[in-house]
C-alpha cells in the first residue's frame, strides 16, 4: 500500500511541475534529497551501533532479566492467558525494555519473536488473540524513557528539550492502548467462540 502511495505522491509531483513549468525543481529537489537521505543514513550509524552495543552490553550483564523481574507483577496482569514461564514472556519483556530504552530497531526482532511464541499458544491460528492484542498495542505506544537515537541524532543538543514531554506523552499513550486493549476484549463482537469470531 505505501508503495501506492509513494509513487502516487511522485507521480502528481511530476504533473504539477510540467504543467507549471517546475519541473526542472521537481528534478532538482528530487536530487537533493537523494543526498540527504543518503547523509542522515549514514549520521545515524553510528548512533544505533552505540545504542545496539549498550543493548546487548546490558543483555549479557544481567540488566534485562533484572527489569524483567521487576516486570513480572505488571507482565502477568497484562497477559493473563500466558503462562508465568512461557518463553513469550521473556521475549516481550526483552521487547518492552529495548523500546522503552529508545531501541526501536532492536525491539524489532524481539517483537518478531514474542510473536511467533504467543502464536503457538494461539488455538485459532487465523485470528490473534487477546495477548497478541495487547502486545501490539503496548509495542506501538511504548513509554521511552531514552528518547530513540534517531530523535537524539535529528535535534542534536534540541533533543534534551523534549525529554520530559516525550516520557508523558509515551505513558498517556500506553495507558491509552491498555485500556482500549481491555475494553474491546470484553466486547461480544471481539470475542472468539468455537473457533470463529461472533
């Protein structure tokens, strides 16, 4: 779909700029922007290789299981219909802890995996489950505490500005996708009966 999307974006570009003579800004622009892109691309390399090392530093110390203990009470009223020591648990806690870290790309796989584990506790493979609800919605709408190394390297010294604003909106947002989460699962049109939706 974004694929329409962009190239439909492109394609009105094009027809405006030639049908107001501009398409040789068009071009231009075009170009330039290829060189910025290409530019932030590589700005931010560094960044995620620092933040990725200290991801993985805080893997191998002990730091993750640390927070996922401290998780537990709020990981089992969150899902409730997956059992204490399923490995889904460990990996939507490593999940949590990487987004509310910043590490947007490192939650990625981790999500991934959290996935497929709740997927094989899943008895209607063709429907998602109350607990993959949940965790998309808590992965969408994390609460950041470190704001993500993208950001950082966008507004440089700015970032520091929009520190406490983004924690409040992060947390107003994840309250805002738990409840909506807990509201709709107790709906009779979402719940799942006999295999089929009702």
């Amino acid at each position: 779909m974004l694929n329409y999307i962009w190239f439909g974006m492109m394609f009105i570009g094009v027809v405006v700029g030639t049908y107001t003579g501009n398409i040789d800004a068009v071009t231009q622009a075009a170009i330039d922007m290829a060189k910025v892109a290409v530019n932030l691309a590589i700005g931010l390399i560094g960044i995620m290789a620092l933040w990725l090392g200290i991801m993985k530093i805080a893997e191998e110390s002990g730091l993750i299981r640390i927070i996922a203990k401290g998780l537990r009470p709020l990981t089992i009223r969150l899902f409730p219909d997956v059992p204490e020591d399923h490995p889904a648990i460990g990996s939507i806690v490593l999940n949590m802890a990487a987004n509310i870290l910043g590490l947007g790309n490192a939650a990625t796989p981790l999500g991934l995996k959290a996935m497929e584990e709740l997927q094989e506790l899943n008895p209607n493979k063709e429907t998602a489950t109350n607990a993959m609800a949940m965790f998309l919605a808590l992965n969408t709408s994390s609460v950041q505490l470190i704001l993500p190394a993208t950001v950082v390297a966008l507004m440089g010294s700015y970032s520091s500005q929009i520190f406490i604003t983004t924690i409040i909106a992060t947390a107003m947002s994840t309250v805002a996708a738990v409840v909506a989460v807990k509201f709709l699962e107790k709906r009779k049109r979402f719940t799942i009966i006999d295999g089929s939706q009702s």
